[in-house]
C-alpha cells in the first residue's frame, strides 16, 4: 500500500530542512504555471468558437450621415446585425430619461445649456447638427430595441436629488421591453458617486461593469463570492493582456473591452483601433463595444477565426 503525504504538511515537520521547503516552493509555483498557462490556451481556442458580442458605441453605426443617440443609428445597427447598442441615459430637468451623451448640450445641438437644465419639450424642439434627427426618449429607444438588439446603458447620470428617480425609470423601462435580463450597466473608468449610486440600485437585475483591477475583483469574490454574479469586466483595449484575460475568464466572468476613435490619437486612430480589434478577438474577449469605422475589420476578423475553427 502506498502512502501519500502532503508535501506542505511533511515541510512543516522537517525544520531545517531547506532543500526539502525549496522543493516544495518550487513545485507550487510549478502547479500555478501550469494551471496558467493552460487558460491561456483555453482563452485562445475559444476566441475562435465563441460568439463573440459586437456592441454599437454610441447608441449605434455613427457616422457622417448619421448623429449619435438616434433612431437612425439605432436602426443601421440592428441591420449591421450588432448583438447590443451602448446607450449613453441622462434626465432632464422634469425627469425624463433621453438618450444623449454630453452634459451639455452645446456640441451636438451649438444650443449651449446643460440637459439637466432642459424640460423634455423644450429639447424635442431640437434638431442635432447637419441633421434631421432628434433627440429620443429612452422610452422610444428601448422600444426599437425590444425584440431586435440588447442594450449596454453607460449611466451619464442625473441631479443628485434625480438618483431614485433615474434609477426606478430606466429599470422599468428595460423591464418593460424584456430589456432587462440581458442588458448591461456600464460606468465610467473613474465613475463619479452618482453613477456609483445608480449602478448599485441593477446589482442582481443587470450585470454592471467592473473597470478595477483583477486582484481587487478576486479579493472582493473571495470575501464576498456572489460578487461574480453582478459582474462584467469592461475597460479599453490598452488594459488587457492575454493574462488578464484569461484570469479575469477564470472568475467565470464575461470580458467586454472598448474600441472607440476617442481613444487614440486622430492620425493613428484607424491603425492602432484596428490592431487593438484583431489583437482582442485573437486572445478570447467575449465582446468588443465598437465605433463603426471597426466594424469591417471586426467582420473580417470574426469570419476568419470561424473559417479557422
């Protein structure tokens, strides 16, 4: 009969035995490689088999033609076969959730005043520049979602005293549409405590983004396991790793990474963003949430690694 002993519990009993515990470090940190590397493997294998998630960055395929935040946009991404649309949720001054991204309306209207200063009627007045197109209601955005494209919500946020409010009509909205099971609650790299605030309100409703570290995700799990549950990692392409990737999957949690023009320089922008899409789907994200200029090489890439498969 064969006796197996623990190689922790033996190195405890042989003090003064160095060659004995330098044995067992060195196995450990043996075993932990292994265990590594081998997801390393599996996160490239399945950035060939799994679906991944094509996400239209600003509430849909943007471009000249067609503003940001619109029904129009909304529908060419529904016909480019998206799998979500980002839309960026902010609330007027008598409390009506609109789909638009800037604090101020200056940019996309050159009416220079802030949403959270505007009444509804007074911003449906409103033409967004070189365009006919208006500004929605997320009641109205969400309702040529419903059946058709999933939704990511980036929370841009309310008046502080707006933050029950903001939080209860956009989660019966998303409810309302079957929005919610699969929708997703996105915040900012360094969000301001109002975000904080509403994105706490979807824990156990919609999976909201973490855009911390891995350490700090896997120290937050091990105090407190059903974290995993109100998770998605979110962050720009620059903060992933084939490592960290394949870690952050290990936690059993889905990797969104963000591709957006914003990000690089205005030169380099096409270049760089379309390395960063190959290089992301090569080391097994989950999704990518996209400007649409990435959207062919997206497309390209995603029918080559199946033709691979």
């Amino acid at each position: 009969m064969k006796i197996y002993i623990n190689p922790l519990r033996r190195a405890r009993k042989t003090k003064g035995n160095k060659s004995v515990t330098i044995f067992n470090l060195f196995h450990l940190r043996s075993v932990t490689f292994l265990l590594t590397s081998l997801c390393f493997v599996q996160t490239i294998l399945q950035a060939q088999s799994v679906n991944v998630y094509k996400i239209a960055h600003r509430g849909g395929f943007v471009n000249s033609d067609v503003p940001e935040n619109t029904i129009a946009s909304l529908n060419q991404a529904i016909q480019k076969n998206y799998s979500h649309v980002e839309v960026d949720v902010r609330m007027t001054m008598d409390d009506v959730l609109i789909c638009f991204h800037d604090e101020n309306l200056k940019r996309m209207t050159g009416f220079d005043k802030k949403v959270s200063e505007m009444k509804r009627v007074e911003i449906h007045e409103m033409c967004l520049r070189d365009s006919d197109q208006k500004i929605p209601t997320l009641r109205e955005f969400l309702a040529h979602c419903k059946n058709q494209i999933r939704v990511m919500v980036d929370i841009k946020g309310c008046a502080y005293d707006q933050i029950g409010k903001y939080s209860d009509k956009l989660f019966r909205l998303l409810e309302q549409n079957n929005l919610d099971k699969d929708c997703l609650i996105l915040i900012n790299k360094s969000p301001t405590d109002i975000q904080l605030e509403i994105a706490n309100q979807f824990k156990g409703k919609c999976k909201i983004s973490w855009r911390g570290s891995y350490n700090e995700l896997s120290n937050l799990i091990a105090t407190s396991p059903d974290s995993r549950l109100y998770f998605y990692v979110f962050n720009h392409a620059e903060d992933f790793s084939s490592k960290n990737v394949a870690l952050f999957k290990a936690l059993s949690l889905s990797v969104i990474v963000s591709v957006n023009t914003a990000h690089y320089q205005l030169d380099l922008a096409q270049k760089k963003g379309s390395a960063h899409v190959k290089e992301m789907l090569r080391i097994g994200v989950n999704g990518i949430q996209l400007d649409a200029v990435y959207e062919p090489v997206f497309r390209r890439e995603t029918s080559r690694l199946t033709k691979m498969n």
